[in-house]
C-alpha cells in the first residue's frame, strides 16, 4: 500500500499563489515609476536625434578635411583643424567682436528693461497694456524685416538718421560705426522680451518686504537698492546668460542682410565667421573645429552663470 505526501505540493503551491500578488506589486511600482520616463521619451529622443547626435558629428568632421562636395572625398587630419585655427587672426580678432557685441547688448537686456519696468510701475493699469504691447512690438519683428526698414533709415542720402542728426555719415558701411549698428538693432529688438522678463521677476517680489522697509523709515531708493534688486539678481542674472548664448545667433541675420561680416570684417562675429568657413570658404573640418570650441566655450560661461544663479537664489532663499 503507498502513501502519498502531499504536504510539500500543497506548500509550493501556496507559496506560488503568494508570489503572483507580489510580482503584480512590483510591475505597477515599476509602472508607476516609468510613466514620468514615459512622458519625457519624445523629448529626450528629439535632444538626442537633434542635439547630441550632430554634435558628435561635428566633432567627428573637425577632424577631417571636406570642401562639401558630395563626390570629393574627406581626408583625416587629426587635430589639424585646430591647430591651424587657433593660429588664424581672423579666429581671435572674431572674438574680440563677439565680446564687444555682448557687453554692448547688456545694457539694452539688463539695465534699461529694469528702468523700464520700474516706469510701468507709475502707469495706470488701463493705459499699462498698452505701453508693454509698445515695448514688446520690436521683438515680434522679423529680423530680416527689421534689417532692410534700417538699412533705408540709415542711408545717407534719404535716410531719417541722418536727417534728424544734420550728418552724411555711412553707418552701415564704415568700420567705426557698423559694429554699433548691429549692436543697436539687436539690443532694439531685444528690449522687449527682456522687459517682460523683468515684469514677471518683479511679479514675483512679495510686497511685504517694501512694506516692512517703509515701516522702518526706508526711502524709496534705499529700498530699490537693498531690497528690489537683490530680490531680482536671479531674473538679471538669467537675463545675462541669456545675452551670452542668444546674442550672436540672433545677429546672423542682420550682418548678413547689412554687412555680410564687413566692412573689413569689422562685424564678423565667431557665428557669422563659423558659417563663412563652411559657406564661403568651403572648409568643413575648419568650420566643424570652431564650432566645437565655440560650444565649449560658451558652455563653459554658461556653466559658471547658471552656478552664480543657483548660488544667488540659495542665499535669497
């Protein structure tokens, strides 16, 4: 006669039956956990497909030489690029302009859109609409557009320019003052973007700090100075960086509807000569060289900035 044990079938069984609700737990946690992942894939596929990989790509082709042509081979040269970029005057003097052009533009993204939103705070709230739609309006222009209404301005012959200042003077095409141009025009349509920028760091300022300040005998420019603008060093500080990395990528349309980098290269940036490298030179592996530095570069301000910033916002905080 045999006797069967059933005992250990019964406690596998019932060990199995307690798994399955546990592995059910562990895939809706692990569920829960990708749905934010999930929500930021078509985003990290697109930095990836359009960010990363041709910067990679960049970085391949600087070392390289390539004039473009689909049926001319490209020859390996290493560090080639490099070195006989950095030994180029054109690559340092292109620089020099480039920081040139962004000290001349933070006062038009730092300073006057603070006074300028310190001035909308004096304007009634009907008649405040439409003074920053008026502030705002230069930024929604087209900067092609906006080149050839100042190209007709500044003409010596039947421009406004020189009819309002009594002068014959070739702005756009005299070393001296082509530069200020641009500086101009780009700081002229940047105003407004940065202005509005100011209006919502102000937006954000509590009122009861002025309060408290006027209940301790502050003046009104004591409080501006000790309490209004430390409060908004973030928003300056993030208006700066942003002139940094925008501002020469927002002048390539101008100095090429203008100047085309002259007169005597003396509006050729380091993008407007980057893509005079590629475009005009047909020297990819040169072109692909400057802007990695330029990458590097630029990431490297911005890096120390948004560090500033942080440090800023912590002590405010």
């Amino acid at each position: 006669m045999f006797v069967i044990d059933t005992s250990a079938e019964q406690q596998h069984s019932s060990v199995a039956a307690e798994s399955v609700p546990a592995r059910r737990s562990v895939l809706r946690r692990a569920g829960r956990r990708a749905v934010p992942y999930l929500y930021l894939a078509p985003a990290l596929v697109l930095l990836v497909v359009w960010t990363y990989r041709p910067l990679l790509q960049a970085v391949q082709l600087s070392t390289y030489s390539w004039n473009l042509l689909p049926t001319s081979p490209s020859t390996p040269v290493g560090w080639a690029n490099y070195h006989r970029l950095l030994g180029l005057p054109a690559f340092t003097d292109s620089i020099g302009r480039t920081a040139v052009l962004i000290a001349g533009l933070v006062p038009f993204t730092v300073v006057l859109p603070v006074l300028l939103a310190l001035a909308a705070r004096r304007v009634s709230d009907r008649a405040r609409t439409v003074y920053q739609a008026f502030v705002f309006a230069p930024f929604l222009v087209a900067p092609v557009a906006a080149a050839a209404v100042w190209r007709w301005l500044l003409n010596p012959r039947s421009g406004a320019v020189d009819r309002v200042m009594g002068s014959d003077r070739n702005w756009v095409y005299e070393p001296s003052t082509a530069p200020w141009v641009i500086i101009v025009i780009t700081g002229w349509q940047l105003l407004g973007f940065a202005v509005l920028v100011v209006w919502a760091g102000f937006a954000g300022i509590s009122g009861d700090y002025d309060e408290a300040a006027r209940v301790d005998g502050a003046r009104p420019g004591q409080i501006l100075r000790w309490i209004t603008l430390p409060l908004l060093s973030p928003t300056l500080l993030f208006l700066v960086l942003t002139t940094v990395l925008l501002s020469p990528v927002l002048t390539f349309p101008l100095i090429d509807t203008l100047t085309q980098g002259g007169p005597t290269q003396s509006t050729t940036n380091i993008y407007y000569l980057l893509w005079d490298y590629a475009f005009h030179s047909f020297d990819a592996g040169l072109s692909a060289a400057a802007g990695v530095l330029l990458f590097l570069g630029f990431g490297a301000i911005a890096g120390v900035l948004v560090w500033i910033s942080e440090r800023v916002s912590f002590h405010d905080d």
